[in-house]
C-alpha cells in the first residue's frame, strides 16, 4: 500500500431524560438528538467535505462512514 485516506474513530455520546410513556414531552430524547447529528453528518458535512477539495489523483474525494451506532442505558 502506498497510499491511505487516513482514518479517524470518535466515540460520540448524548444524553436524555427518561420520563413516563405518557408524558414524552417531559423529557429529551437522546436518540433524537443523535439522529440529528447522525443526518448533519450524512448531509451537511459531506458537502463540506466536497468544497474543502482534498482530491487525489489515486484516492479519489474525501469520504465518511458513519458506521456503527449503540444505544441504550
């Protein structure tokens, strides 16, 4: 190999607020606010991606994987 797009891992955690089935309102869902991240990255940051350039004649375009998601407390 002589070439390699690099490689960066993160452990990314949000947090809630558990309440009652029947009063949602009351609380935050951390599973929500991940999605939301989850999709700015998939949307928004590919598109910086592509306007910051980085081509390589070999490698192509940067790219993103998001590629595991774990939930749970």
């Amino acid at each position: 190999m002589f070439r390699h797009k690099g490689c960066l891992w993160a452990d990314v955690h949000t947090t809630g607020v558990a309440v009652h089935g029947a009063t949602p309102e009351l609380g935050v869902n951390a599973i929500v606010k991940m999605s939301k991240l989850v999709s700015a990255l998939d949307t928004e940051f590919r598109d910086i991606l592509a306007e910051a350039g980085g081509d390589d004649e070999w490698l192509g375009a940067s790219t993103i994987n998001l590629g595991m998601i774990q939930g749970g407390t």
